[in-house]
C-alpha cells in the first residue's frame, strides 16, 4: 500500500515537473526576446527606420560612404495609432525582439520588434498564433491609422525588420503628409471578404500559404547558373530592369509592359563591386506582390563572370 501510494506522488511530481516545463517552452517561444535571430551579425550593414506617422510609411536607409544614413533600401506601407498620441514622435532604438507576441486584448502578431515602451514593429493581429487565423479587415487598412500604437506592417516586411535590423536599429517617428519618403508609399493590395484566402497574409513566406498557389515570381533572364546577376560598368538603371522578368504561379513569363518593377539598394553603377539590391513589382491582374533580393557584380570586364 506504501508503495502504491509512493508512486502516485512521483508520478504525480513528474507530471507536474512536465506541465512546468511545457509551460515554460509554449511561453518561450510566444515571449522571448533577443534570440539568435537577432543576435549582432558584423556582415549585416546598420540601417535606420524612419516612420512617416503622418502618411503611414516607412523607409529604410543604409549608410553612405561617409557614414551618415542618406541612401533609402526599403520602403514598406505601415498603420501607426489611431490617434496622433498613441505613436510618439521622436529617435528611438530596437530592443527586445518576439517571434510571436500576444498583444492587447488576446490577439497576437508575428515578427514584433520594441521600440519604445509598448510600441513596436509587427504583423497585423491574428486571433491565435496560427498565421491563417490574421484579421483580414485590419490587413486592408494598411497605409492609414488603425492600430492602438504600435507600427503595423504586412507580415513580409515585420519578417525583413525582425530579421535584418539589429538590436539597437536608429528608429525616428516624424510627421511630413506631403512626402511619404523618398522610394514613395507602396500600394496595397486589398483582401476581398468573400476570399477563401482571407485569413492569410499575403505577403507572408509560410510555405503554406494558400496566396503561394497564385504568388509571381521574378527571375534573373541571362542567369548562367549561380543566381548573381552581372551588370557591365556604367552602364543605365534601365539596363538592371531589362535584366529581370517576372512570370506567374504556372511558370509563364509576363511581357515587360504587363507590370512595374522597381529596384532599391546601395549600389553604384560606376564604381566596380559586389552590391545587393532588392527588386519588387506586382502580379497585374490581383496586385499580388513578387519580390527578390539579388546579389549584382558591377564589372569592368564581363568576361570575369565565365
């Protein structure tokens, strides 16, 4: 009988000692900050976020070569407060990082980044942590004021910040209604309420995604095999763009006048060097957006790329 009773209480403790453990696992991975994904990486350059409340955007910017945070890379469209007093103005800086973060009210967001006190980066709110469970109407409000403070952004571009931007990241809230920034406000594609797809993002890299099935995709046109894209010295912008297609989901290539492509980066067409730009355009017919990062040499002698 000691013993029956002996081993309902070990039992009994090391079920206990699992729930704590299971516990401490399921908070771990919707709460803790600063993990190895952002963690100081010396190859990534420093960038600096600059939130336009006023016109709900953002852009980022990389260094030039003297130091200072003048050449815009990113731009990505953002829902700031409701209220002009919920999201403060003012120079900031990235601290505790959330791969899954719940926020008021028993909603959730992926990819959250502090930068300030209650503010962050993050996705658009889902009603569990469960990336088809997003709440679609507050997705379509993207590019105006909709949140309680924090900086929303599509799922993509909270992944890009969460994942590029180091702890410490310069981020300056101003107003200016006149000039979104200078890479401009993207569009937005909007989420009709009879898609079956609505409770997904869009832009999200989930493989499965169910937007994947109708998702474009942008590819190198002259790629000999390594997916770097060489440009010769000096020569047009014009010349990067005619060097990238886009086809749709089945593999079919689009004419060059079916869609807009624009480039951003840190990259000098008269200086020879390894650049990484970024290209992005939209699927024409549901605005569905394809995007790229590219690693591009700029060489004097094309024949270096054999």
């Amino acid at each position: 009988m000691k013993i029956k009773i002996k081993m309902k209480k070990i039992i009994a403790k090391t079920t206990s000692y699992c729930l704590i453990f299971f516990i401490a696992l399921i908070f771990s991975y919707l709460s803790n900050s600063l993990t190895s994904h952002a963690a100081e990486d010396p190859t990534r350059p420093d960038y600096q976020i600059k939130v336009n409340r006023a016109a709900n955007c953002i852009t980022v910017y990389e260094r030039d070569e003297n130091g200072t945070f003048s050449i815009p890379v990113r731009a990505f469209l953002c829902s700031t407060g409701s209220s002009t007093s919920n999201t403060p103005l003012g120079t900031y800086a990235t601290t505790n990082y959330y791969r899954w973060h719940e926020m008021f009210g028993g909603s959730y967001t992926q990819y959250a980044v502090r930068v300030n006190n209650h503010i962050m980066f993050h996705s658009i709110p889902y009603n569990s942590v469960n990336p088809a469970n997003m709440n679609w109407r507050q997705y379509n409000m993207l590019g105006q004021k909709a949140s309680m403070g924090c900086i929303r952004l599509a799922c993509a571009d909270a992944k890009w910040i969460y994942e590029n931007c180091k702890p410490s990241t310069e981020v300056v809230i101003y107003d200016d209604a006149q000039n979104p920034g200078p890479l401009g406000k993207p569009e937005l594609f909007k989420i009709a309420s009879d898609n079956p797809k609505r409770g997904w993002d869009p832009t999200d890299p989930d493989a499965a995604n169910p937007w994947n099935s109708i998702r474009p995709s942008l590819y190198l046109k002259n790629d000999i095999g390594d997916g770097t894209l060489y440009i010769p010295l000096y020569a047009n912008p014009e010349k990067v763009k005619k060097e990238l297609g886009m086809k749709n989901a089945d593999g079919i290539p689009y004419d060059a006048d079916e869609y807009n492509l624009s480039i951003y980066g840190n990259y000098d067409l008269n200086k020879p060097g390894i650049y990484k730009i970024y290209a992005v355009a939209t699927e024409p017919s549901t605005g569905i957006r394809a995007d790229m990062e590219i690693v591009m040499y700029v060489l004097e002698n094309m024949r270096e790329k054999q």
